[in-house]
C-alpha cells in the first residue's frame, strides 16, 4: 500500500520510530475539551490504537500506535463524527492557553472567547512558515507565551503582546513591542496585522522572529501599530 506521509501529516497522522505505525493528533485548541470529546477520543485509542492517550506538550491529545492498514477507516470515522484533527507544517497551529480569569482566581483576563476567536479565524492557515499563539492569564505564564510566535499576557491594566518567540532546535523570546492594550478587539486586530504582514512578507521556512531580525524590529512595529 502506498502511503503519502505528508498528505497523512495535513490531516493529524504522524509517522512513529515503527514505519507501520501512525500517531493521530486530534485539534484541541486552548487546552479543553467537552467530556463527550474525551469519550470519542477513548473510544479511537480502544478500537485503532493500543488504549493509550498522550497529552502533548501543546495540549493536543495524541492516539499512537495506528496500523497503517487501519488509516483509511479511521479517516472515514473522523469525518463523519465531524472531529478534526491537528495540522502540521507551515500553517497557523492551536492555540495553547489556560483557563484565565473564568477559572483561576489569579487571572487577570478571559481567554476562551480569546482563544475560540483567534482558532475559529486562523486555525489551519497557509503561511510561509509555522505560527504559534499563546495566551496566559496572569504574571505566572503557565502558557510560556515568549516561546511562541505571538504571546498574550494579561495584566490588570489589560493585555501584553510578545512577538517573534520560539522553542524547539532554536529557543527565542518573544518581545514585548507594544504598550498594555486595554480591549480584546485591539489584539485581535494586532494578530490580524501580524498574520496578514507574515503571510506577505516571511520567507519559506522562515519563522516570526527571524523575519524581524531581518526586517528590523522598528519596521515590524510600524507595520503592527496601524492596528493600535
């Protein structure tokens, strides 16, 4: 059977050590799913995998150990049970975020309508290079929002946006270009300047970060304050 691994890979299916073995990575965006969603998710780990569930690092959830020879029904049953998968390459990823001011009491902002925002809107993108967002609610970052493309941090005044972090075979921090926003709207009008200035301006291959170290960080400002 032939087998088209980057095609696989589009679609949440990520070739393990073992070459007949596939690990399924389901879309989770901001870190929480619906019990139903988690009863699904048992039910494909049971009858495709080997009844394990890896939570990753992104608060994805992982299903490995997929017989190639299973993919094709496994694909069917994600599609008409409507679940959608992660998206690899160079594309806007989930969003990693915590539960924010709704939950913890040490949250300054609200995240979910934040985070279903950004998901609903960029999730899946095309662009150059691979895009991470993150939001964290207070000062204790448990999303590590510098190590990723774009980062929000809220503060008691409002918002603070980091740009051009990473972490993985380089490790960089975000830096934060901007002074406090104060409405959800203005993020949301920042990322949408930063994502449309990306897609325009980035080399293939070329992360958030390395373009404005090559642009300069005054240019990125410019280009994102029309926004503010």
């Amino acid at each position: 059977m032939e087998i088209d691994a980057a095609a696989l890979k589009r679609k949440g299916f990520f070739q393990q050590a073992q070459k007949d073995k596939y690990s399924l990575r389901l879309c989770i965006s901001g870190g929480t799913v619906s019990t139903g969603y988690l009863k699904k998710a048992i039910e494909i780990a049971d009858a495709y995998g080997a009844g394990q569930i890896h939570v990753t690092t992104r608060q994805q959830l992982e299903i490995p150990y997929i017989a190639a020879e299973n993919l094709d029904a496994l694909q069917t049953l994600l599609s008409d049970a409507n679940i959608r998968t992660f998206i690899g390459g160079p594309r806007v990823r989930t969003v990693v975020a915590c539960l924010g001011a709704a939950v913890c009491k040490f949250g300054q902002i609200e995240t979910g309508e934040l985070v279903k925002a950004i998901h609903d809107t960029y999730f899946g993108r095309e662009l150059p290079a691979k895009l991470k967002i993150a939001l964290t609610g207070c000062k204790n970052n448990c999303a590590k929002v510098e190590a990723n493309d774009i980062g929000i941090r809220g503060v008691n005044q409002g918002y603070v946006m980091y740009f051009g972090g990473c972490f993985g075979h380089e490790t960089r921090v975000g830096k934060p270009l901007l002074p406090v926003l104060k409405e959800k709207d203005t993020v949301l009008r920042v990322i949408d300047y930063t994502v449309r200035f990306f897609e325009r301006n980035a080399a293939k291959g070329e992360r958030l970060g390395k373009l404005i170290d090559r642009i300069g960080s005054d240019a990125f400002k410019k280009a994102i304050e029309a926004a503010v």
